[in-house]
C-alpha cells in the first residue's frame, strides 16, 4: 500500500505532514452559504467531543460562519456516520471520523450502514490521544501484573466498559485479552464518560478511558491509573507508562480523530476545509487546550488521510476476528 503508513502519520506533525499550505481555490469562493455541523460519534465530554468544541470556533472563524458540534452517540459512532453519509456533499455537513467508524467497525459489525471508503471524502486528520487503563481506587488491583493475576485467577468476572462496542476502549479490552491469555467481560455504554463512571460507582472492574476523561479522576485520586494504551508515553504525564513498556510489549490502541465529508463532495471544497482545519489547530491557544487534554495534533493531506484510513481498516480486522467481538 502507497501513501503513509499509521506510524508516521500519528507522530507527524503539521509542518511535516504537509510541506505547503493550499491556496483557496476560485470554485470554492461561495462556500459556505450557512452554517456548517460537526458531527460527533461519541457523547458530550468525551474526548472527541472536547476534541470538535476546541476546534469548531477558530475553524469557523477562517471560513465566516457559525460552525456547531452535534452529537449522535450509539452504534460505535454508526449512527452519526449513516447521518453524515446522507448528508448533501456541499461541505455543510461533516463528520469527525475516528478509529471506530474509520477503522474498527467494518469488522466488528455484521452489517455497516456505510462503507467507510466510498460513501466518505477524507478532508485531513486532527489529532490523536491514548487512552488509560483505570479502575477504582479501591481495588486491590495496583498495577497491570495484579489485573492479570486476578483475570486468571477469576476467568470472565472482571469486568471492563466502554463507549461503546467498536471503540478504542471496547479494543482495548480485546487486546489485553490477546495477549495476555486472560478472559474479560466487556460491558458497552453509550458513551466515553458513562464507561468511566460506571468504574467510579464500582458497577465495572476497569475501563480504557481517554484521556481528557479521565486525566483530572486520576489526578484527584478518584480513580487510579494502571497505564496508558498508546505505544508512546505522554511527557505531561510521565507518571504512567505505556503498558507496552510495563509488560505488553507492543500494546498500541491509541483514537484517533479526522474530518470527512459526505462522499462527491467538491475537492475545492475539500481543499478549503483542509486548509482551514490546518490553520485553525496551528492557533497556540487551541494547540495547549488540546496538550492540556493528552491530545497530539496531526495532519494529513486527503489523499494521505484516504490511505490511512484503508490502512486503519486493514489492521484491525485480523484484531476483531481474534477477539470473537461482534455487533450488530
């Protein structure tokens, strides 16, 4: 496969990724007319909606009108991507895509309501977070070696939730299943913040929370971090290390976000709303909002955002298919 690889994209950085900023083309001078809606696959508080909110006034600010974050939660980010899908490709509409509906779900769901590679258009990647391994602090689970210990020595009773089946928390768990030998029940939400919860009140043994979730319970001392599911530590919070440098060598379940749009929608279209996602996350104050948050900033021009995405899709269907994980 041509174009560039997961690796490199997700430790890309914006200079990098795209040698020269895109001039505005003529065509696309009228657009937009009116407001332009993000859709959101998760709920309010997650990561990829904090990730849309930081990003929707500067972006809206480069292309003159208003642009809101809705949020159409369920089906691991399905149902938001079927309403984009049926959107009217004029640039009005968009979707922040993530590793769920742009890489995961093709494998997982019996039955997908879009094709992730024709029925979308790839405008660019924004950026990507690892997620963390939590449970409760009162759990005599201190570190990954106890969890396991405690998975064998209980097949199935430990529980983990998520935000969904399909999403990077719901893999994460399969994973760890993988390559630990061990045997986890997995119990979906609809959303990244109801998973975490579900830990705080103890209904679940564990979650792999994002990290914008998650970052002040663990810091508060309200939930207690075993390690972050990325293959990379983040150095705002050296604390906690991968779990691939404490005893998953490997182990890399990273989100990741990117904006598309309907498919047929117009490349000058496409091009103005790269360059204007580009600029918008160059602004110093959204690129600390989103550090402050354990975000890494990306980019990839369409064409690259379009191999990835096939790339995504082709790595984690070998996942799915050994985890046994099914939906829909």
């Amino acid at each position: 496969m041509t174009g560039p690889t997961r690796r490199s994209l997700l430790r890309a950085t914006p200079t990098l990724a795209l040698a020269s900023t895109l001039a505005t083309p003529a065509s696309a001078q009228g657009f937009p007319s009116r407001p332009i809606r993000i859709l959101v696959t998760i709920g309010a508080g997650s990561a990829a909606d904090i990730l849309t909110r930081s990003l929707a006034d500067e972006l809206g600010r480069r292309l003159g009108q208003n642009v809101v974050t809705e949020n159409r939660p369920g089906a691991g980010g399905n149902i938001a991507g079927d309403v984009a899908r049926r959107a009217e490709p004029d640039g009005h509409t968009l979707l922040m895509a993530t590793v769920s509906t742009h890489g995961i779900n093709p494998a997982l769901y019996s039955r997908m309501p879009f094709d992730p590679v024709a029925d979308f258009a790839p405008i660019t990647l924004v950026a990507s977070s690892p997620n963390v391994l939590v449970v409760h602090p009162s759990s005599p689970i201190q570190n990954l070696a106890d969890l396991i210990a405690a998975a064998r020595a209980r097949p199935g009773e430990l529980t983990y939730s998520s935000g969904g089946s399909g999403t990077s928390q719901h893999l994460g768990g399969a994973v760890l299943e993988q390559m630990t030998g061990v045997r986890l029940t997995h119990v979906p939400f609809r959303s990244a913040p109801d998973s975490v919860n579900a830990v705080l009140a103890g209904t679940t043994s564990m979650t792999f929370a994002s990290v914008p979730v998650a970052l002040s319970q663990v810091r508060a001392g309200a939930l207690r971090a075993i390690g972050l599911s990325s293959a990379a530590p983040m150095p705002d919070w050296p604390e906690v290390r991968p779990l691939a440098e404490i005893g998953l060598p490997g182990f890399d379940v990273a989100a990741w976000f990117g904006l598309v749009a309907p498919a047929n929608t117009p490349a000058p279209i496409i091009a103005r709303l790269h360059e204007a996602t580009r600029e918008a996350l160059q602004v110093p104050a959204v690129r600390e909002r989103l550090a402050n948050q354990g975000m890494q900033i990306l980019d990839a021009d369409p064409a690259g955002f379009a191999s990835f995405i096939q790339a995504e899709i082709a790595r984690w269907a070998p996942i799915v298919r050994a985890s046994g994980a099914t939906a829909g």
